[in-house]
C-alpha cells in the first residue's frame, strides 16, 4: 500500500500508519470461561486463590483484594467457594469493572 508522506507531498512511503484496534471489552461469556478455566483441580468450584489467580490474569489492580470482594459477593451458601451455580453472580461483579482483551 502506497501513502502520500504529508509533510513532503510529493514523497510517497511504502508504509503507512494504521490504527490498532484497542481493546475489546471482554464478554460474559468470556469471562464466565475465563474462570472456569482457573478451576484448577477440576472441583467445579472456585477457592479463594483460583479466584485470585484469575483475576490476576485479567489484569486486575490488585487481584487478591477483588477475588475476596468477588468471594464475599457470589458465595451465596457461605461455604467460601465460588460454585458453577454462584459463577453468574461473580461474572455480573466482574463485568462492572471493564476487563478487556487484547
């Protein structure tokens, strides 16, 4: 692709500058699969630390902090896990802060 050179025009580059895309707001989805995948023993539910490591991942300020906020929120029975059955519950948390991919 051939691009007229602005501050000299009668140059022409072989380059041009493009816009790269930002990034893309992450969807429930996503991030409902992006939790699932730190069940890392396979349990069906989330502990405190898988929840950590994942919002760490997600590239949260400070991830420990949101997995007991997270915790405290979604953990419906008290039993300090995230279930498959309370996972709605912290994707709807999640959501409100923006994650984004890419």
């Amino acid at each position: 692709m051939l691009c007229f050179n602005y501050s000299s025009p009668k140059s022409i580059t072989s380059t041009c500058r493009r816009k790269t895309p930002g990034p893309v707001p992450i969807t429930e989805a996503q991030l409902k699969a992006t939790f699932k995948s730190f069940d890392v023993n396979k349990d069906g539910r989330l502990s405190k630390e898988e929840l950590r490591n994942a919002f760490a991942s997600l590239g949260a300020y400070i991830p420990r902090w949101r997995a007991n906020r997270g915790l405290s929120l979604a953990d419906g029975n008290g039993d300090g896990y995230v279930s498959d059955d309370e996972l709605d519950d912290l994707v709807q948390y999640a959501m409100k802060y923006g994650y984004t991919i890419g």
